[in-house]
C-alpha cells in the first residue's frame, strides 16, 4: 500500500524538477551562444556542468528521452577538452543541442 504523504512529496519534487528545465533550457541556450561568438572555459565549464546534470538528473524524474540526449552532448563536449571544436564539431554540437532543448521546452510544465 503506497503513503499517499511520500506520494506527494514525490509530486512536489518531481514538479519542481519540471519547473527548473525552463531556466536550464535558457541557460544552455544562452551559454551556447555566448561560445559561438566567444569561446571562454568558464562558459563551457557551466554549460558542462548544466547539461552533465541534466544526463545524471533526468531519468529519475522519467525524462529517459533527455538522458539520452544529454549524454550524447556531454560526450561530444568531453571530446573537445575546453577547446573550440573544429568547424563539424561546431555543427554536431549545435545540432545535439537543439534536439536536447527541444526535449526541454517539451517536458516544461
């Protein structure tokens, strides 16, 4: 038999969790676009850390499509090593990105 507290509180976790992906979604984006025009290691560092968070984050909370994406920009991002990536990095980045955060701005409340 389920506790209908822990069964809220769970809710409640899982709402504030749906909620945060509005400011994630805004921050990648923003992050991503600061390093187009001007690559700096504190920017890829935080954007890093956001999306790592989210690949770690998401499936506990059901979201196992953002898990997988997230993933799949996480390893492209470790390949660079805090270095601009090569012009086909550039694009495969971008591309992985804008897949994740469509699956963002999807599962936002």
């Amino acid at each position: 038999m389920s506790d209908p507290g822990i069964e809220a509180k769970l809710a409640a976790v899982k709402q504030a969790y749906v909620a945060s992906l509005a400011d994630k979604c805004q921050a990648i984006a923003e992050l991503w676009g600061n390093l187009q025009q001007h690559w700096s290691a504190e920017e890829f560092d935080a954007l890093h850390l956001i999306v790592h968070g989210l690949a770690g984050s998401a499936e506990t909370f059901g979201f196992a499509d953002i898990t997988r994406a997230a993933r799949r920009v996480v390893d492209d991002l470790r390949q660079i090593e805090k270095q601009p990536p090569p012009a086909a990095g550039w694009a495969r980045i971008d591309r992985q990105l804008a897949e994740l955060l469509a699956l963002l701005e999807k599962h936002q409340a």
